[in-house]
C-alpha cells in the first residue's frame, strides 16, 4: 500500500508547550509511520529534540515567516503554505484550528494542490491575550462566524475534540467525527516517590497544593483563579498555588498576586515537559476557564488520581470519572474555594489508567482513530 503523505499545520506555539502542537505530537509518536508520513508547519520552532526527532522518522518541518504587519503575516502565511503545498504533492492537509479564521487561511492556501483537506477543531472560543473581548477579539469573533460557511468544499474532512468543539467550528448542517485527545496513561499513574520529590524540589512541605496547567491567557481565567485562591487561603493559609505555564498575561497575573499578599503562597513554575510528574505534588487541580475545546489537563488530573474542578465551560466529555466536578462561574470565588477546601486530605489517589482508557482516552486508541481516518478518506478519492 501506497504511503500516505499528509501536512499538519496550523500550530502557533513549539512542540511540546501549546495543546493542539501536544496533542499533534502524541499523535505523531503514536501513528504507524509505515503507512503515514507526516510534515509539520508552524509559526514557531520547537526545541531540538522534536526537531532531530522529526528528521530522524523522514519527516519535516516548515516554518512560517512573521511579520509585526497583520495583513502581510496573513498574506505570507497564504503564499507559503500553497508554495509548500504544491511542491510536496500531500494527499491530506490537516489543519489544526482553533477558530474558522485561522482555519480558513490554511484552506484557502491548500486547497487547489491536495486531495483531502482535515479541519480539526480544538476549541470553543476566541483566544485572547487580554482579560476581556477587545476589538480585535470582536473583529476575529466576526470573521470567524463568516468563515465557518466560506469552508464548504467537498475536500473537506470535520473532526473534533468535542461536540461544543464542533458546534463552535462548524455549521449545523455538516457531520463532525471526534477524536478524542489521548494520553499515555501510564505516565500519569499517582507515585508516592515522584510526589515527594516534586513538593520537596517546589518546597511544598505539607501544604494543601491546589494544582492549574495552562497558557496564561483569556480563555484560563487566572484573575478568577486568583480570586478563588484568595479565599482559599483566608480559611487555610497553610495552602500553596501551584500555576504551570506561561503566556501574555502572566506578569498581570504576578502583580495581582503581589497586591494580593499572596507571593509565598504563588508558584509560577513556568512551562514543562514532565507535567505528568507535576501533578503528582498536587492535592486537588482546578480549571475555571472560561471556555476550553476539551480540557485535556482535567483528563491528565484524573488520570493522576487527583480530585478535579472545572468551570460550567470545559465541555461535557472532560469528565471521565467520577473525580471530576463542574461548577458554574458565575458562583462565586467564595463558594469555589469552599468546594475546593473540601477535597483537603478527603481521598485516596488511585490508579485510574483503566477508567480512562475505558473513556477511549488512551493516546494509542486515539492515534489509531486519527490513522484510520487518514487512510479512509484517500481511499474514498
């Protein structure tokens, strides 16, 4: 059998620090690369190990030139990504996406030169980098809207994280095939000896470490984060914040932690690749964002045995045990702290790897799905 070529691209941040480039890449290590061969583009480079990686499995990366000028970053984004790929004759491009505007650019570009083009939503709102919908937060959500109709070509593959994710991206009239984003959920089972390790190198100690993984933008909802932690700690001030991340609105996030008094009880730990380790150290994990496409980290938190609290807006299919809580946002930072503080020394953790794999969360059940669909949509052409 013919191999099958396909360009994954839409990705904004490097390997191993966005979700969607995460996901890509659990993906990329779990596929049978005997019948794939997957290239990769993106607006960022990634560090070395993904990049030799990469060359090492025949695959390559291309990289988007940026330019400070939105419409001429737009316009060289389009004029490459079509150069890209006409020159490499891909049977699929997959575009990771995670509104219709920036999906659409990649559209627009790939669709004259392959035979299958992959929309992939990831999300269910616009992504800012400012705490409330500005102007150009206003003119994105427009274009998004229009654009949803402007992606109607028989090329088109829909495939999701959730169905909010699919109702965000797509209209009503069109089918969606989800795909559930995997892990490896042997990293994740709790550790006792990891656990000591991790709160003795953040210093910890025997505090309540109550645990939050994500970009430090609009979409995670830090200031209400911080408000919760807040009270939190007015009841219990033997408690600790442990904030794993980085993002546009991170030095916002540390001056209301400085007027809140609460630097000794704030970690921001800053981005890493052993996020599976991380949560081991945790008490309890919470996730009051303001929308997500799924929530993988609440996934993650479950899988670690860890108690999980999420916002009213992370998607339904987030909750694959019984760990996981919803509670709206529009309680208040005081009737979350008090639901949080109830997880304190409540629970035993747990090896949770089969209930998540039963959930069809396991990165090598995912990667066959995504696999599948590969190969089933060239053969339809």
């Amino acid at each position: 059998m013919k191999k099958i070529k396909v360009l994954e691209t839409g990705f904004t941040a490097p390997f191993g620090k966005g979700g969607m480039e995460v996901m890509a890449w659990e993906w990329y290590e779990n596929i049978d690369r005997t019948k794939v061969t997957i290239d990769f583009m993106g607006t960022a480079l990634s560090d070395e190990k993904y990049v030799k990686y990469m060359a090492d499995n025949g695959s390559k990366f291309f990289l988007i030139e940026k330019s400070r000028n939105t419409v001429i970053r737009i316009i060289k984004k389009i004029n490459y990504v079509r150069k890209t790929a006409r020159e490499n004759n891909y049977d699929i491009v997959h575009i990771h996406a995670a509104n219709a505007w920036m999906a659409f650019q990649y559209y627009i570009a790939a669709k004259p030169y392959c035979s299958r083009i992959i929309i992939h939503s990831h999300s269910t709102g616009i992504g800012l980098d400012s705490t409330k919908m500005n102007a150009v937060g206003k003119i994105k959500f427009i274009l998004h809207k229009i654009c949803r109709h402007l992606m109607n070509s028989k090329k088109i593959i829909r495939l999701c994280c959730s169905e909010t994710a699919a109702e965000w991206m797509f209209p009503k009239k069109y089918k969606a095939a989800l795909i559930k984003n995997g892990i490896r959920t042997s990293d994740f089972v709790f550790n006792e000896k990891i656990r000591k390790n991790v709160r003795k190198k953040i210093g910890a100690g025997n505090r309540f470490v109550i645990g939050h993984i994500g970009r430090f933008s609009y979409s995670k909802n830090h200031d209400f984060l911080i408000d919760i932690f807040e009270e939190v700690y007015k009841k219990n001030p033997d408690s600790l914040l442990l904030l794993i991340g980085m993002g546009a609105l991170e030095d916002r996030i540390k001056e209301k932690v400085r007027n809140a008094g609460l630097e000794d009880n704030v970690i921001f730990y800053g981005t890493s690749d052993k996020v599976n380790e991380l949560y081991n150290a945790m008490d309890c994990f919470v996730l009051p964002s303001h929308f997500e496409g799924l929530g993988i980290v609440a996934v993650e938190a479950q899988a670690a045995g860890l108690c999980a609290l999420c916002s009213d807006a992370v998607p339904l299919e987030a909750k694959a045990t019984e760990l996981l809580e919803f509670m709206p946002l529009s309680e208040s930072s005081l009737a979350w702290a008090e639901k949080i503080l109830g997880y304190n020394n409540s629970y035993e953790r747990r090896d949770m790897s089969a209930d998540i794999k039963k959930e069809g969360y396991d990165i090598k059940t995912s990667a066959k799905q995504l696999e599948e669909i590969y190969i089933g949509c060239t053969k339809k052409n």
